[in-house]
C-alpha cells in the first residue's frame, strides 16, 4: 500500500494536477481577499494603547526599584513554555545579535514574547523542515538515481533554509512596514510643520498626526502613538525621539530624528528643517519612482521575446502559411 501511495504521489499527472490546483487556488486568493480584507487601523491603535499601558508599568516598577534600591523584574509572563525552552537551551546567547531585535522592532515586533517566538521558531523549524526532507527523499524515494550522499546534502540543505526561514519572514515584513511609513512620511512632514507653525506642541503634532494618517499608514500612525507615549513617560526626550528612529531603520525618519534632538536641545525653530527634509523625502520618492520606470524596458525585454513575438509571429505568418500548405 506504501509503495501505491509513494507511486500515486510521485506520478507526473498527480503533480501536475496538484500545482494547476494549488495555482488556481492562489490566483482566486489574491483576487479575493482585496474584497474581503478589513482595514485593522482600530487593532492597531488598541495595541498602542495596551503598549503605553505597559509603558507606564515599566516606569513605575523602575522608579519603585530605583526607590527600594534594588532591581525589579519585568519579564513578560506569556506564553510561558515558549520562554522555558528559550532559557532552556539559552538561545538568547546562541541566535541574538545587536541587530535581532532591532529587526522586530522594525517588523512591528515589540514585546519579549515576540523574541522568544521568533527565537524558539529559527530552533525548532531545522529539525521540522529536516525530517519532511527525510521523508519527501527517502521516504517517498524522490532522487533515488542520486547518490545517497547528495540526497542527504540536500535534506541538509532544507534544514539549512528552516533555520533562516523566520529572518526572510521578518525581513518581508519590515520591508512592507519601511514602504508604507516611506511613502507616507513627507505628508506626516507637511502636517507636522503645519501643526507646529500653528503653535502646538512636538507631541500634540505627532498624535495629530497619527490621526489623520491613520488610514494612509498603520504603520507610520502606530509609530508616531509610540512616540507621543514614549514623550510623555521617558524622563529623556532624545531616548523616545532615537527610538523612533531604532524601529523604522529608514535614514529619512533617523534625519528628521537628528533634528527635532537639536532643536530640543539648542531650542531653535524647526519649522524649517521640517519644511526641508520633507520637500527631500518627496524627492527621494519620485526618484524611486523614476528609477523603477527607467528599470521597467530592459525587465520586458524577456517576457517580450518569450511570449509576445511568438504570438506575433503566429498571428502573422499563420494564414500565409495556411494557404501555402493548401497550395502545396
């Protein structure tokens, strides 16, 4: 019977029929979900507020441990099997580096939780990837005219891309996150400037702000929340103002940063440098814009070849070469 279902799914017809499934099913996905997609801006904005909530809880373990002269502890207590195999097998020393949790940050990644989860992920997935490699090669008897030596190269191979399989989906989702606030910045620019010149405060102007990017970028809109909570709790303002520019890891946010840390910190008017760097983050956008456009001939080139001129060629020398076979 084993040798049945190993035949059945290694039968060219089955594979096929499963990848025309499976590629219909993704086409009627990505068609559909545009339509049945809810936008998530009050989740987000609940999830700020729970944020500035623990904000305020780790300021006042903080300045009660200061108070008593001791240390408190504010490690988080969720998902507390998942943080036992994290100091289990001490993977905080073995897989974070300086950059890790700036990447989460940057990803929308910002409770202890969410490091362990990731960390207990880039552990566990090898071996799961690792004995499906082992069953899909030797178990089916995929690669059986290989040499057992490149079949377990590859089962390695497939472990090796388990390990970084949870860093190219927190890339993924920084990069998503970085675009929408990079498009919506020089707008948040404009209406931070407008505020400003108006006569309302740094913080007032962000929260403001947030508010009316709210629907334009979740993102953007969730980090200028953080940042007016971070302003409002943190004893120094360049901590919460380097903040925001350590969880968007965008050169744009960080130059804006710079200047609101000098005009805090030598009190001068910032309505210009405001007006600048957002005319820059304008620029810097259509440049982009630009240089995808300049990108997009050679890219077609290709596709053109592959499957415009046969078609062309088809459409155009098919009935001169209908009738030449008729006349001959």
């Amino acid at each position: 019977m084993s040798s049945d279902l190993a035949s059945s799914l290694t039968d060219p017809t089955t594979l096929i029929a499963v990848l025309v499934a499976l590629a219909v099913f993704a086409s009627l996905y990505t068609l559909a979900m545009p339509f049945f997609e809810r936008g998530d801006l009050n989740k987000r904005m609940k999830a700020v507020s729970t944020e500035r909530e623990q904000m305020r809880a780790r300021e006042r373990a903080r300045m009660t441990a200061e108070a008593a002269g001791g240390k408190a502890s504010l490690r988080t207590q969720n998902n507390r099997s998942v943080r036992q195999i994290v100091e289990r097998f001490n993977l905080r020393e073995a897989l974070v580096d300086a950059n890790t949790v700036n990447k989460l940050r940057a990803a929308g990644f910002r409770s202890e939780n969410a490091l362990n989860m990731f960390l207990v992920a880039r552990f566990l997935l090898p071996f799961g990837f690792f004995a499906l490699a082992i069953f899909w090669v030797f178990g089916l008897d995929h690669l059986a005219d290989k040499p057992t030596p490149i079949r377990l190269l590859l089962t390695l191979c497939i472990a090796y891309a388990g390990f970084y399989a949870p860093n190219i989906f927190i890339s993924n989702r920084m990069g998503k996150r970085q675009h929408s606030i990079k498009r919506a910045w020089p707008d948040a620019l404009d209406l931070m400037l407008i505020c400003v010149e108006s006569g309302i405060s740094i913080e007032a102007a962000m929260r403001r702000v947030s508010e009316e990017l709210g629907e334009a970028s979740p993102a953007l809109a969730e980090e200028m929340v953080l940042t007016t909570a971070e302003l409002s709790f943190l004893p120094d303002r360049r901590v919460a103002l380097e903040n925001l520019g350590t969880r968007t890891q965008l050169p744009i946010v960080q130059s804006v940063v710079q200047a609101l840390m000098q005009a805090d910190r030598y009190g001068t008017p910032i309505s210009q440098a405001l007006r600048v760097l957002a005319q820059e983050g304008r620029d810097e956008r259509m440049n982009e814009a630009e240089k995808k456009a300049a990108a997009l001939p050679p890219k077609l080139t290709v596709p053109m070849i592959l499957f415009f001129l046969p078609v062309l060629i088809a459409v155009i020398l098919g009935p001169a070469g209908i009738q030449v076979s008729d006349r001959f």
